[in-house]
C-alpha cells in the first residue's frame, strides 16, 4: 500500500514507516505565535523552564490587535517584545508587518515537506505550498518551546479532485465555501485533507491559500495541495522536484470527493455557520453596512486586483463602510504600485494597516448591534465580529466589492 502526503511527513520526521492514525512524537520545523504569545510565555515557570530549546523555530508574528487597541494589548505586545529579546528570537515581525499565515508563506517557512506547528486554528494556510501545517493549543505551544517536539496522531487523508475550469466571476473562495457547504464544518475532523487538481496551473499559490485556509473550517487536521512547478516557481526553486511529496498512485484515502470547477458560482455563506452557504443570488438584496475586503484569507494582491476590477470607476454605496486589510505590507506595497490603492480609495473604500483587524472582533471595524457585514474573513460565529446581535455573510473578494457598490448582497457577474 502507497503513502498519502501526511504518511511521508510523518515517516520521514520520525525516521520510520508511520501510517495514519499512528500516535508519533515529532520535532516541528517551526512553530507559529501571535499576539498570544503573551498567554503562552506566562505558561513556561509553571512547567519550570525558562529557556526555549530552539529559538530559531519560534516565529512571533504580531497582527490580531495591531496597533495596540488599548493599554491591555500594549502590555502584552511589550511583554512579547521583551522575551523575543530575551530568548533571541529573531524570526520576530512586529505591527504592520502582515498577518502570520501571510507571513509563514510569504517569508518561506512553509516549504514543501516541512512540518509547521502552530497556536492558530488557520496556521493550515502553509499547506498551500506542500508543508503539513496544524493549528495547536497554547499549553501545547509552551510545550514545544520548552521541549522542541509535540505527540501527533498522523491523519486519515480525505481527497478532493477538482476538474474543469472556473468562470470568470466565480473564485477558489466560492470554490471553497461551496465545499464546506457540501461537506459542512465537521465533515473533515482530524482529517488531512488533500486537494487534487487535473490542471496543475489552475490554481495559483494564492487560490491554494484560500483553499487551505478555509480546510480549517472543515475541521481538519491540516490541508494541502501536493508541490508543483507553481509552488517552485513562487518559492524561487524553478527546476526543483518535490514529486516525493505527492500522495502515491496506490495510497488509502478514507473518502474521495470530486467537484466540476466550471459548476461553482458566487456564494455567500450566511449567518452563523461557515457551512449555512447559499448562492448569492438568493441572498442578493440583503441590506449590508459594512464591507471588509482582506485578512489572511483573502488579502493578497490577486484578491485586490479583483477588487479594483470591480470597483474602478465605481462609488461605495453612502450607507457601506468598505475596510480593506492587506495581508501583509508586501501586498500593501504592490497594491500601491499597481495603483490600486487610489482605484479603491476613489471608490470610497479605507485602507487599513496590513494585519486581521475586525476579524476576530477585538479591533478596527467591529460591528453595533444589528449591523450587517460582507467579509473575505473565514469566520462568521455569532458575535464574532461585535456585537452578538450583528450578522456576518461571508464571500469572495468579488462579491464583497460589489455589494459595497450596490449596498446590499450583490452577486459579482456584470462586473466582469
């Protein structure tokens, strides 16, 4: 019997044939904080340690509430500063600097065959260029600084094949909410799951993002796309071959999922449920008030550009407030160059610091009680962004841009 992607991690990390639903202890490539690093640092003298085994695989990345929103938060960003210094942390990125899924991807932690760990739920962002990457908990993090090495249990694969080709219009966001809506948000727990495409070149590193990203929203354990020319040529690594990291021909899949790209179309996932997804034209007309287009989900220059595509020569509609997070100020930077920060600030649209902002509700556009948002983000629990009495719908890039036009939920089509 072959091994799927995770199997050959796992066995090449602990130096013998492991199989899925193995227990394994395993040492990380790299492990991923945030801003709750503050929480995890405290956790060290109640386990007696005071030093990191490995410093050099701690990456700290500062973006939940960043800026500081209050002194609370200063604090804790002080604090955090103070034992990156202490530690001799230097894979450190401080406010502004982008939201750490963005960071591990754009930076080059996550790599093919790589194992990253990390007290994220999306840390399974990095799977988009072939690493195998979970999100943990904070005692489990605290564990790793201390002892460099976690238990994991090695996933059962769920395989999803995707074939055809994508409308103009319709995005691997849309691709990516219809599949939790197929598959709901317990249809992968502890799963790995893997994306398989007929058309290696379908999707960009970007769109695997996304896809990725969302995996999380399945329940799984980590999602991936097997590395190709594409993640070789985004990692500079042009003429490398990382087909040992594609699941074998003969390998065991727990379940096998096809999907037609040329069916999906714009949808919008409804309050407050991921899986609660419907087609946006059946939720066209729903009165929005605010907008937000970016986060680590869709934040990247591609999402952007699809923005001002939609937005150019277009005007916000007077009741929408349209917030735009950069990933990361890389993406900030190209956006400005490419012009598209003046497209959407003449459309009405605010630019904000590159970072999550609203997302988590703890900062920079939170919502009052009965307002309604249209979010890139990937979340969309009750109170999740506010107030408990406010709605979240979640879309494209798209769809967000052309709702803010028309001030209601409106599907993306004659925009293209």
């Amino acid at each position: 019997m072959g091994k799927t992607f995770s199997e050959k991690v796992f066995s090449s990390k602990a130096g013998r044939d492991v199989s899925a639903g193995e227990i394994v202890t395993l040492e990380p490539d790299y492990i991923l904080t945030h801003d709750n690093t503050a929480a995890i640092l405290k956790k060290l003298p109640e386990i007696g340690a005071a030093r990191l085994k490995y410093p050099e695989r701690a990456v700290v990345v500062l973006d939940h509430v960043t800026p500081a929103a209050d002194s609370t938060h200063a604090a804790n960003h002080k604090s955090i500063r103070a034992f990156v210094a202490e530690q001799g942390i230097n894979n450190f990125y401080d406010v502004g600097r982008g939201v750490c899924h963005q960071i591990m991807v754009e930076e080059h932690y996550a790599y093919p065959g790589k194992l990253i760990l990390g007290s994220d739920s999306h840390t399974t962002t990095a799977g988009a260029v072939g690493a195998f990457a979970a999100g943990i908990g904070r005692t489990e993090a605290a564990g790793i600084w201390v002892t460099g090495e976690l238990w994991l249990r090695c996933p059962e694969t769920m395989r999803i094949s995707l074939s055809g080709k994508l409308r103009s219009y319709a995005s691997a966001k849309d691709l990516a909410l219809t599949l939790i809506g197929r598959i709901g948000a317990d249809g992968a727990i502890y799963r790995a799951v893997e994306f398989s495409c007929e058309n290696d070149d379908q999707f960009s590193v970007s769109d695997r993002m996304v896809l990725c990203n969302l995996a999380a929203e399945m329940g799984a354990k980590n999602g991936y796309f097997a590395p190709d020319e594409t993640v070789a040529e985004y990692l500079g690594e042009t003429g490398s071959d990382f087909s040992h990291l594609r699941s074998d021909a003969d390998a065991h899949y727990i379940e096998e999922l096809a999907f037609n790209l040329a069916e999906i179309e714009p949808v919008v996932a409804a309050p407050h449920a991921v899986d609660n997804v419907h087609p946006a034209v059946e939720l066209a007309g729903k009165r929005i008030d605010q907008a937000l287009l970016g986060t680590c989900t869709n934040g990247r220059i591609e999402d952007l550009r699809t923005a001002a595509i939609v937005l150019e020569g277009r005007t916000v509609s007077s009741h929408v407030r349209l917030l735009v997070f950069p990933a990361s100020a890389k993406v900030y930077r190209q956006a400005l160059d490419e012009g598209i920060v003046r497209t959407l600030l003449d459309a009405g649209a605010v630019w904000m610091n590159p970072g999550c902002g609203p997302c988590l509700g703890a900062h920079e556009g939170a919502l009052a009680p009965g307002e309604a948002c249209i979010s890139t983000a990937n979340r969309n629990f009750k109170g999740r962004m506010g107030h408990p009495d406010s709605e979240i719908y979640l879309a494209s890039p798209a769809t967000v841009a052309a709702s803010a036009i028309a001030g209601e939920i409106a599907p993306p089509e004659e925009y293209f």
